[in-house]
C-alpha cells in the first residue's frame, strides 16, 4: 500500500507560470490540459493504492487570523486561472483522482493532516508532490517528498545540503529566517545561514530562546528583540492537522491493475 498526496495549486501554479506568455484564454487551456497530464503523470509513476489531489479552498484560515499581515504580498491568482481550475477538479474523478478543498484551512493543513492520519492507519509510505519547503518539516522513514518537476525525492540529505539543518529542525529554521513569499516576519536579520548555525548549535527554538541571552553579537540582540516574532512565525509555519476531511480511504483507494508494466 502507499499514499499519493498531490499539492494540487503547487503544481498547478508553477505549471502556469512555466508557459512563457502573456495571460489569455489560450495559456490557461495550456495550464488545464498540462496539469490533467501531470496528474495522470504522478500516478503512473508512483502507483499508489490510495491517491488524492488536495486544493486550497480560499478565503481566510486561522493563520490569518493570528496574524494579519500573513500572505497580504502574495500575487492573487489570474481570474482567468481560478476559473480554470473548476474544469481541472471536474476531470479528475475521470482519471481516477479524488480531490479536497477545506474551507477555514490552507491545502498545507489539509496535506499534513492527511500524511498524519495516514501514518496512523499504516506503516506504508506516503508520498507528497510538492515543491512547498514547509512540507519538508514531515520527512521521515515513512514520509516521502517528490518534486514532480525535476523528478527527484527531496529527502533529508537534500535539506541538510539546501538549509544545512535536519527535517526536524525545518519549523524553526523557516521561524527564524521567515519566508517573505507567505508575509511569515522571522527574526530581523538573521538569514538562512545563521539561523542554521544557531539550530544546529541549540537544537530547536525553544532552547535557542531560553539561551537567547548568551547568544553573542547582534545577533544576539536581534535574536532578544524578536523572541516573540519567532514564536509567532513558528506558529506561522505550523500545520493544523485536528481537522475533519470528510473522507475515508476508500475513497481514495485506487482501482487494480491501473497502470501499465515498467519497464526493466
């Protein structure tokens, strides 16, 4: 058995942004028929016995409750597109995928609620297509990551060499640091490499707050001054997982045989 969850607008979106021309009609049928060919694509390759394609649903999430600066820069979708994407979810039941969009929570809550249910339910593998480095706090033995567009796994070798910290340590890596593509503040000054060199050095946030003060430098004194930001940002890049989804794995189960042969 295995689970095949696809970050359905991640793919969708890069998809779009990859066709080099002005927005029209003719780029998002473009968009629609590529992202039902990349959809098919994934399940022919990974083969799984349980698959989903998981949406955002839009609108606001707790996260923009907590705060309200959170995501306020990100480029909204071309209506065009959101359109679009209503003719995507219509097809994929033909294909055999069962998609989610969950009102009040982002795609990403949704994905990790899933993996966590998943990982209650089986010792099987689970296997996230995205290109999203938040999903990289999830690797484990059992949780796969899949950058369906460069076909290669991005596992804890790859986080260690990208962001120099290990997938348990990606939630307070991205704390410190923010991520300014999603309005997350992190830490005044302090960049992906220090904040690597301070998890590595303390571990885990938490104990990098309780020893903030003897951090040296400014560092030091930015790191004292946004004690609260970073806690707030780890919040930021936290998932809600204690949500329903409406689903069982039945529905997600796969029809047998489905794909062809590999070749050896």
């Amino acid at each position: 058995m295995s689970l095949l969850i696809l970050d359905a607008l991640n793919i969708i979106r890069r998809i779009h942004e990859a066709i080099a021309e002005p927005d029209s009609p003719d780029k998002v049928t473009d968009t629609i028929q590529s992202s039902l060919r990349s959809f098919k694509r994934a399940l022919h390759t990974h083969r799984p016995t349980h698959a989903v394609a998981v949406f955002d649903h839009g609108g606001r999430t707790w996260k923009h409750e907590l705060y309200e600066a959170y995501q306020a820069q990100r480029q909204p979708m071309p209506p065009a597109l959101r359109d679009g994407l209503q003719i995507i979810q219509q097809a994929l039941p033909d294909q055999g995928l069962h998609w989610i969009a969950i009102e009040g929570i982002e795609a990403d809550d949704a994905i990790a609620a899933l993996v966590e249910k998943w990982c209650q339910y089986s010792a099987e593998p689970v296997t996230i297509l995205s290109t999203d480095k938040d999903f990289l706090q999830l690797l484990n033995d059992q949780v796969h990551i899949y950058d369906h567009f460069k076909d290669a796994w991005r596992d804890a070798a790859y986080v260690q060499e990208k962001f120099g910290v290990k997938p348990s340590q990606m939630g307070d890596l991205l704390a410190l640091m923010g991520d300014a593509v999603d309005g997350v503040p992190g830490v005044d000054k302090v960049g992906r490499k220090t904040a690597a060199t301070l998890l590595r050095i303390h571990g885990h946030l938490d104990r990098l707050i309780s020893n903030a003060d003897k951090v040296g430098g400014q560092v030091g004194v930015n790191l004292r001054k946004g004690i609260e930001v970073a806690r707030l940002s780890r919040r930021l890049v936290s998932f809600k997982t204690d949500v329903p989804l409406g689903l069982t794995w039945r529905m997600l189960a796969q029809v047998q045989p489905t794909y062809p042969k590999k070749d050896r």
